[in-house]
C-alpha cells in the first residue's frame, strides 16, 4: 500500500471513528451533558450474591454428584455448572464496570487531575479486560473457578467500600456499594 | 455544463452559504460559547469576499486569484485550529480538570502531526505541493485532535451537545476530504485541479449543512456541573487504582 492510498484509509477511518463517537448512546438519547450520577449505578449487584454461586460450585456436590447420577446427567449438570460460573463472571465484570464508571465520575468532578494516575488507571482497566477473557475462556475449559470467582468478588466488594468512604457525596447511601 | 463550470457554479454558491450560517450563528449568540468559531465564520466571508472581488477584477484563473487564494489559505486553516481548540474547550472545560489533561494531550498530539510535516516538508518540490503538502499535515492534526477530543469524552461519559456535536463533525468532515483529495493531487492518481476544487466546495458546502442544522434552533442552556474536591479524587481514584492492580495480579495467577 503506496502513501497516497495510506493517507485515504486513514482519513476515512478516522472520520468514521469520530462519526461513531458522536452518535449519542441509546439510553442517553434526549438527556444533556453528563450522565446523572444516580447511587443505584454503582451498586456492585452480583458480587452479593456470592454465598449462593459458591454453593453451587462447592466440590462437595461434584463428588455427590459423580457418584449417584448417571455419565450423561453428570455431563449435563457439568455443563450448566460451567454455563452458570461463566454468567457469573459476567456479573462481577459488571460490577468492576460500575464501580470503574465511579472512578470516572470522581476524576470528572476534581478540579485537578494526576495525568499520570488516569493513564494508570485507563492501562489497568484495558488489563483487566484482556485477563477477563483469558479467565472466562479457562471457565469455559472446565478448569476449576470457584475459588478465583470468589477472590474477585471479595475484590470488587472491598473496592465498594473503598470508594464508599471516599466518594464526593453523589448521593451514594452507606452500605450502597459495599456487597 | 461541462464540469469546470459545475465547480465554479458551486464555488460561487459558497460565498452566500457561508454569509448565511454566520448570520444564523449570530442569531443564534453563538459567540457566548464558541467566539473563536464565530469569529472564523466571520473571517471565511471577508476572505471569500476578497477572493471573489479578485476573481471579479482579475478572472478565476489569473495568478492573482491564485495568489489570494493560497496565502489566504494558511490563515484560514489556523483559524480552523482556533475554532476546533474552541470547541475541545467547550466541550471540557466546564471540568477543569479533566480539561486539563486533555488539554495536554490535545497540544501534544497537534504539536507531533506540526513537527512531522515540518520534517518531511523537504520531499516536495514545487511551492504549491508544498502548500497542498502542508495543509494536509495541518488538517490531519485537526482530525487527530478532534478525534482524541471525542475519545475523551466518552471515556469520561460526556456526549457533544447540540450544537457541538454538529460543529465538530463538520470539521472533521472537510478536514478528510481535504486530506483524501489533497493527497490524490499530491500523488500518481493525476486528479485535475477543477476536480480537486470541485471536490473541496462541495465538502465545504456538506459541512456548511452540518453547521446551519446544528444551529437550527435556539442554543440549549447549559448547566454548571458540581463538582468535588481534589482530597477525595486523589484518595477515590487511588483505592480505584490498588484494587484494579492487585484484580490484574490474581487474573494473572490464574494464568500460572
């Protein structure tokens, strides 16, 4: 590819780009300026409810189930456990996106910025993406989950509480980030 | 009609094009929030005036109007910066500090596109290359500028409000089709000059459509965000910042 053809893919890509980066999202159609920091945003909502996948993904059930179901059952239970674990990573990526969508919200409304901190923060953030689809691809492996997705979801929910302390008062009730 | 005459009709449907979005940008006291844009709409038709009253005196194709036309030109383009920088500026700068930041970066990255056709302005020979040369170096840093505005803004949650969101793709749209066919001229495709002009006025005139629509009804009021303190950003962020670092730890352990 000569300079010349270079230069027009170029220019029409970044035309394009900044097109799309116009186009208001769906949900923020018919509202002005910044999104409404409503409290109920930034709630980590599936991390709550760890106690109840860890239940679900205890090894104690494998062992019970191999042992009474038939092959073909086994597989199939095997198959919904791996399918539920994989939702539930889901969730906790939501509530990381929440909580990060905070973060945000606490550098847009400081009258003063560490460049050098949000760079970090936009590198951690791309990081965490990457890893997370490495991590849901094992998920999806079948390789043993249970104890990670609780590391993260006791993560996410000291991050809640974190911020919790230190939010601007955007109307964030106590208790409201913590799971 | 043969197409050189198409593209001096559309040339000429310029001048009351432009008379007309800066009647409807005053109107509209665009200048509240965007002076430096209103003042480059104000400057394209005194500069139109002045080529056309060239073109009048002299004829489309003497040297004078082709003088006129390319050291009036780079002012033009300069004044495209201004009103873009405007823009970026009232887009964020209603939080100063992520304005700030994107200040930074905005400069920096307009700064590295001036310094790269700086470099490479040697690798043209004649003085209109050169120009052609330069001003597609300069609207690239326009477009490169306007795009980082809009990434920023995204990343941050903000949408371009009417009549932003209009102005800047208007910019960014005469600033491609200045790059795609400027680099055409510039290359072995052998575009004609009427074609070249021809491909410029009606871009401009698309634009000039972006910009009336955007200013078609009176401007939204704008509201003062509230905005917090540096204490609880520098500790929010940090807690942000730990606990995103120690998840990317364990997300990595479990890679071993």
């Amino acid at each position: 590819m000569d300079g010349v053809t270079l230069y027009i893919v170029f220019a029409a890509v970044l035309l394009g780009t900044a097109a799309a980066l116009l186009r208001h999202p769906r949900e923020e159609k018919g509202r002005r300026g910044p999104r409404s920091e409503q409290a109920e945003e930034f709630f980590p909502i599936h991390s709550r409810y760890f106690p109840q996948v860890r239940r679900m993904l205890s090894p104690e059930d494998v062992t019970y189930m191999s042992d009474r179901a038939s092959p073909a059952l086994f597989r199939r239970w095997k198959q919904s456990l791996q399918h539920a674990g994989s939702l539930y990573l889901e969730g906790l990526r939501e509530d990381f996106h929440r909580l990060n969508r905070l973060a945000r919200v606490l550098a847009l409304r400081s009258p003063k910025l560490r460049p050098k901190q949000e760079l970090e923060l936009a590198w951690l953030n791309l990081r965490f993406e990457m890893l997370y689809g490495i991590v849901r691809c094992r998920l999806w492996l079948g390789r043993p989950a249970e104890q990670y997705l609780a590391k993260m979801a006791g993560l996410i929910g000291s991050l809640g509480r974190q911020l919790e302390q230190t939010s601007l008062g955007l109307t964030v009730r106590p208790g409201a980030l913590t799971p | 009609m043969d197409a050189p005459q198409i593209g001096q009709l559309v040339g000429a449907a310029l001048a009351p094009a432009q008379l007309a979005v800066c009647v409807l940008a005053i109107v509209r006291r665009l200048w509240r929030i965007l002076p430096y844009f209103t003042a480059y709409l104000m400057l394209l038709v005194l500069i139109e005036g002045a080529r056309w009253a060239v073109i009048l005196g002299a004829g489309m194709n003497s040297p004078a109007h082709m003088w006129t036309y390319w050291m009036t030109q780079p002012v033009l383009l300069f004044a495209r910066g201004a009103a873009l920088a405007d823009v970026c500026r009232a887009a964020l700068g209603l939080y100063t500090g992520v304005w700030r930041f994107a200040r930074t970066l905005l400069i920096l990255s307009a700064a590295f596109m001036v310094a790269f056709a700086v470099i490479h302005m040697g690798e043209t020979a004649r003085v209109t290359s050169y120009l052609i040369f330069l001003e597609r170096e300069l609207e690239f840093a326009v477009l490169l500028s306007l795009l980082l505005l809009l990434v920023m803004s995204r990343y941050y949650g903000l949408t371009l409000e009417r009549p932003l969101d209009g102005i800047a793709l208007g910019l960014g749209f005469y600033s491609s089709i200045v790059i795609i066919s400027s680099s055409i001229l510039i290359g072995s495709l052998n575009l004609r000059w009427w074609a070249f002009s021809l491909a410029r006025s009606l871009a401009f005139v698309v634009t000039l459509g972006f910009w009336a629509f955007s200013l078609r009804a009176p401007l939204p009021e704008r509201e003062l965000p509230e905005m917090g303190t540096v204490e609880s950003y520098e500790s929010g962020s940090q807690a942000v910042r730990d606990r995103m670092r120690e998840l990317n730890q364990r997300l990595m352990g479990l890679m071993k």
